[in-house]
C-alpha cells in the first residue's frame, strides 16, 4: 500500500472521500462513547482518559490526515471504527439505566470475587471472533487464493449478525416480559 501522495492519478475528490469514510468511522467511536461513558470512567483506553475528551477530539486529527492519504487506509480505519463502535453501544442500555458510576461499581465489586481465570476465559470472545476471523481471511486470500471461502466465512459473519442480533433481543424482551407479569 502506498500513500496517494505519491501516485500521479490520486484525485482531490479520492482525498475528499477519504476524508469522509474516516470522519465518519471516528465519529461512531467517539459518540457511542460519549453516550456510554461521559465521565469516561467505563473507557479501556488508558491514554483517552488521562487526556479527556478534548485531547481525545484532538487526536483525531492525524489520524483523519493519515486516513485521507490512501483509501485502503481509510476503510481500515473506518471498520476498525464501526467494530469499536459497535463493542462500545452493546449492552449500552443497562449502563444507561442504572448509571456510569453504579456500573463501574458493581463491575467492580464482582471483579474482586471472581478467580483470573474465569475473567480471562470470559473475554476471549474478541479474539476469538475477531483475531481468529480475520487471520484465516488472510491466509485464505494470500496463501491459498481462495475468494470463496472468503465468501463463506462473510457469509457466516453476516449470519451471526443477524441471527445474534434477533436472538438477544428476543431473550431480553422475554426477560423484560417475564419481569412485568
């Protein structure tokens, strides 16, 4: 991959584009979380809370630089942005209901309980889901040349999407239900 600067045929309006596709994936990030944590006490990243939210808006700005130099650049940043948006708004509307600070507190309290290894255990999802994913793909493309299996573990993404999203939702409201009967 190399910068656009550089290529001849790089037009004004692929630089414009990109600079969209990133501002719109770092916007994502940024207000889901906004909404989730104001106080930034639920914020992983250790860096965003020490500078805040200012110095978090401000670091934005090389990055949607960077993003506007090449547009393969610009869709990574933009996926990686849409993933993090979407780990930061799940389970967003328990946080909203009983509080940032009674969250953090109760996340706490449970955390002291519970062995390591049943925390490391319990948040293996990610790496499973995502690194493992993501690794194969590459292997598939560039080892074995492989759109169609490409194709199918898009396939299965886009399945467990769906169907994940609908079978939360339909056990939630059941709960939901169950509670006001």
């Amino acid at each position: 991959m190399f910068f656009q600067l550089i290529k001849q045929d790089t037009t004004l309006i692929q630089f414009f584009l990109n600079i969209l596709i990133v501002i719109l994936g770092r916007l994502l990030d940024i207000l889901s979380t906004r909404y989730v944590t104001k106080q930034l006490k639920l914020e992983t990243n250790k860096l965003a809370r020490k500078i805040g939210w200012r110095g978090m808006v401000f670091l934005q700005i090389p990055i949607i630089i960077l993003g506007s130099l090449d547009y393969y650049f610009a869709i990574f940043i933009f996926f990686w942005s849409i993933l993090i948006f979407g780990n930061n708004i799940q389970g967003s509307w328990y946080i909203k209901e009983i509080g940032e600070e009674n969250y953090q507190q109760e996340l706490s309290s449970h955390l002291k309980a519970t062995k390591p290894w049943k925390i490391i255990f319990g948040e293996l999802s990610l790496l499973l889901t995502f690194t493992f994913t993501g690794i194969f793909i590459i292997i598939a493309i560039f080892i074995f040349n492989d759109l169609i299996i490409v194709f199918f573990i898009s396939l299965a993404l886009i399945c467990q999407g769906i169907l994940g999203t609908i079978r939360s939702l339909r056990y939630l409201f059941e709960l939901k239900k169950e509670r006001i009967n």
